[in-house]
C-alpha cells in the first residue's frame, strides 16, 4: 500500500515540479476557452485532458513492465548497443561529425476552435509525449516501479496511480 501513496505523492510533486509549473496558466487557459463556459464544459474539458495523458502513462507503465523482462534476458546486447549509442551521441555533441536526427527540432501546431472533451484528451495526450521529460525524475521513477511489476496489469496501474496524483 505504501507504495501506491509514494507513486500517488510523485504525481502531485511532478504537478508542482518547476519544470512543469509553467504549464498551469497553459491548462487553464485552455480550459476556460474563449468564453464563459458552464461547470460541466470545464469539467469535461479537464477530465478529457487528464485521461489524455493518463492514457499515454499507463500505456508506458504497462510498456515498462513487459519490457524489464526483456532487458533483463538481453542485458549483454543492450549494454554493447548502449555503449554504441552513447559513443555515438557524444562525438556528435562534441561536433566531430553530426548526425541529422539528432540535431532536428519538430514542433507540431494545432489549431483547433472547437472545445469539449474530445479536443481535450488529444491536448492531454500531446502534453504527455511533450512535457515527459520534463517530468524525467518523477516518471522515471515510477516507471521503474512499473518495470519491476509481476505483470504488465499492476505496471499499468502503478501509472494509473502516478497519473492520478498529477491530475
């Protein structure tokens, strides 16, 4: 039990983290629209964000968990890979030769005028892949806790539960 209050109090701490604390005017300002809204306008608009991005956490947590094992069965592959990758990252960081892929930003724009749940879950889920790793610490962590579940079932609901205390 006290492990599903400490994944609990890590969503509320990455909600409040500095790194994510600029995103409060944001979501608020996307929950308001344009005009006065009613209560439930809001509150579907807020729950469709929050299940946006629990939907992409869980999908990571359950993802993690299926994923350890493998890791785990592979480890001499991943570490001789790793130790490439990382070899590879840092010459192109040092500028000796550049790697196209990594040096490119995308950005994606959308612009929508319609409101409601809908418009909502895909925010949720766009703020997920984009605001991740500013969550780094916090996710990390609980997807390490994922990682070392029994079944992909409770690493889905350990994020389940992360996901909760950052909505």
């Amino acid at each position: 039990m006290g492990e599903y209050l400490l994944l609990f109090i890590e969503g509320i701490l990455a909600f409040i983290s500095p790194c994510f604390l600029p995103m409060i005017p944001v979501y608020l300002t996307y929950l308001i629209g344009h005009g006065n809204q009613d209560q439930k306008k809001l509150t579907a608009n807020a729950l469709g964000f929050i299940l946006g991005f629990t939907l992409v956490f869980v999908a990571l947590g359950m993802t993690a968990s299926q994923l350890s094992k493998f890791f785990v069965e592979e480890r001499l592959l991943f570490q001789r890979v790793g130790g490439v990758l990382l070899i590879l990252f840092g010459l192109n960081m040092a500028g000796l030769f550049r790697l196209g892929f990594l040096n490119r930003d995308t950005r994606f724009q959308l612009k929508t005028k319609k409101e409601g749940f809908f418009p909502s879950l895909l925010f949720g889920i766009i703020i997920s892949f984009g605001w991740s790793p500013c969550l780094g610490a916090f996710l990390g962590a609980a997807l390490i806790q994922a990682g070392n579940s029994q079944t992909i079932w409770i690493g889905g609901f350990k994020l389940l539960i992360f996901s909760i205390g950052l909505g």
